[in-house]
C-alpha cells in the first residue's frame, strides 16, 4: 500500500537540511511498516525550484496528484505543521484517507 509522507521543507538552509534529513527519517519509518512510501519534497525540489512560486505551485499540486495513489498519510509534526503541509492534510481528510500523526 502507498503511503504519503507530508512534513516540513521549507526554511533557511539549516531548517532545509534539518526537515530533508526528518522526510528521509518518516520514510525510512514507513517502509519499516511496510508501506511504499511517496514522498515528494525529497524528489520534487530536485527538479523545481521551490524559491520561485510558479514552481513551487507546480510541485504542491504534483504532491496532491500523488496523494491519490495513497490511502495512508504520515505527518511528521515534529517541527509544526506549514500551510503547504496543511493543504496536504486538508486534500486527504477530504479523500478519507487515513492520516497517521508522528512526531
């Protein structure tokens, strides 16, 4: 089964490599529970620029077009929850996916 992670990117360069090192951590975590995980900000922000909006925009709905292969979502609320991150959220309650908080 697929698994969405949904966590912060967002940040100064201290905060980016600290929330790329917490997604690679929830992944690792879900494929530990036995899930495929897709998580897109790990890859996304490889190929767009998430400082221009236009294509920060492009890779936000790309993440939502992902969720729906996902019927589970894990956040990771260890350092709050983003408005993108909230989007997300928002997206899956509305598809009744299950959506698994960790910290």
């Amino acid at each position: 089964m697929y698994c969405y992670i949904c966590s912060p990117y967002r940040g100064n360069l201290i905060r980016r490599i600290r929330n790329r090192r917490y997604a690679r951590a929830l992944t690792k975590r879900a494929i530990d529970m036995g899930y495929t995980p897709i998580t897109p900000h790990l890859y996304l922000t490889q190929v767009l620029n998430d400082n221009r909006q236009q294509e920060r925009e492009k890779g936000l709905k790309l993440g939502l077009d992902l969720l729906n292969v996902c019927g589970t979502m894990i956040v990771g609320c260890r350092y709050g929850i983003t408005e993108g991150m909230q989007k997300e959220i928002t997206q899956a309650a509305r598809m009744r996916v299950d959506i698994k908080y960790r910290g």
